[in-house]
C-alpha cells in the first residue's frame, strides 16, 4: 500500500480549512492531514467533530498548534512537524481574519482592521511557508496552495461584490464591509505569484485557489452572508481536494475556481 500524503492545512478546524480537512479524509486516495489550528483544544475537537460525523474513516488526522501571528508558534508547529512525519506533500495556506465587520461594530479602530488583516492573511502566511519550505521540498511531488478571497481586482471592477452602489454623500451606509480583507488577499495573490516564480526550478507546484462565497464564520457575521447567498464550506473543500488530487495541474501559477481561471 502507498504511503500516505502528508497535507498541512492552516485553520483547519473550521470553514473551508475544516471542509477541506473532511474531503481529504474521505478521498479514496491515502492521506495523513496535519489539522492547524489557532488552539490545540479547538483543532482536537475539530477532529472528535470529524470522527463523529465520518465514522468509516481509513485516512488519519492530527493537531498541529500555529499560530499565525507568532513565530514562535510557527518555529513550535516545524519541529513537531518535523520530528514526525518528517516531510510536507502539500501546504494549503488557508487561515486568515477579517475584521473589517469589527470595525462596523465599532470593536477595532481602521488602522486595526487592515493591520490585523495583513499580519495574518499575509505576514503571518509567509513567514509559515518559509519555515515549512524544507520540508515541502522533500516530497516528490511538492504542492503549495494560497487560499484566496474577493480578491481579484479585473473582476471586482467589473462587479463590485458584495457592496452595493453608494450615492453621494458621507459617511456611507454601509451593512458589510470587506475591503480590509480584500486588500490583503490581493497582497496574498501576488505571494502565490512570488512564490510560483522563486520555486519553478524545485518542481513545486504553486495555485491560489478561490473557493467562491461561502458563509464560513469568517468576519463573524455568517448569517448575513447566508442571507446574501453564500454556498456551504464544503463547495471549497471539495475544489482544493482536486487541486491536490492534480485535476488543475494545467493551471500552476494562476487562481483556479470552480467553473475554470479567475482574473487577478
């Protein structure tokens, strides 16, 4: 029997980062899946949930403690990582933070929600994926994916979902807002960009992956979303579970959606 592929998700003990933990322990395909998780008791319960809900499985799963905002978390989740499997066959990049519905409700100042935003969504993510690199590249088939946002500019120009035409006059009355968040998945983009360029020569395969709008918990304000027509996790689950099962592997190096490329 194979060995099993070794897959880090961050922020998998919720939203999409769950729902995709869930796809891969169900593929037919061998899998061992490294749960991130902001808090140890959240990821452990996040993988009682997981037993509970697919009692069958044959793939395995455990709890790795990061941390997006500390390096010494990240420095922590390496080395166990490291002491045991010892190696990474894929990295998804899919924890991240919204506090834009924060600063609406008057709990973080702007600076705040575009600072705390970018320290994860970007800062935090690459520092996490220069640490794990080493052990990326010791898998014969490296595969590293950015999960992105309402983040491409070319179409936000064309439609600006989700926030409605303003009419003159300020303030705005505006019900939900995104744009801190938004900048920062642009920012995270051209890391997914960055880092195609920097490791074309190691044979890693590199995507962003938009996994559409889905009423995750993201931003705290999962009803509204519903409201607003957002698909289950599991719509995102599913298409990174392609992208590692190499179903887009013609599409390195670009932001792969469900129905085929999304614009930058």
């Amino acid at each position: 029997m194979a060995s099993p592929k070794i897959v880090l998700v961050t922020g998998g003990n919720n939203g999409i980062g769950y729902e995709t933990v869930k796809a891969l322990l169900q593929s037919d395909r061998a899998y061992h899946v490294l749960l991130g998780s902001r808090s140890l008791d959240k990821g452990k319960l996040a993988i009682d949930t997981l037993h509970q809900e697919c009692p069958e499985l044959t793939n395995t799963v455990e709890a790795v403690q990061v941390d997006l905002t500390s390096d010494e978390s990240i420095e922590k989740a390496f080395e166990q990582v490291k002491a045991s499997p010892g190696h990474i066959d894929v990295l998804i990049n899919n924890a991240g933070a919204a506090y834009d519905g924060r600063f609406m409700d008057g709990k973080v100042s702007l600076r705040d929600c575009f600072t705390k935003a970018y320290e994860v969504n970007v800062a935090g993510t690459q520092v996490l994926t220069w640490t794990f690199m080493p052990l990326l590249l010791k898998s014969a088939d490296p595969r590293l994916i950015f999960v992105a946002g309402l983040s491409q500019i070319t179409a936000a120009s064309e439609k600006y979902f989700p926030t409605p035409p303003q009419p003159a006059g300020w303030p705005k009355d505006i019900d939900f807002e995104t744009i801190g968040y938004r900048c920062s998945k642009c920012a995270l983009n051209m890391l997914m960009v960055d880092w195609n360029h920097k490791l074309k020569e190691d044979g890693v395969k590199v995507w962003g992956v938009g996994p559409g709008f889905l009423a995750t918990n993201l931003g705290s304000k999962p009803e509204k979303v519903k409201a607003m027509g957002a698909g289950h996790p599991s719509i995102g689950g599913k298409i990174l579970r392609k992208v590692v099962e190499g179903e887009r592997d013609a599409d390195v190096g670009k932001i792969v959606v469900e129905g085929g490329i999304a614009p930058f």
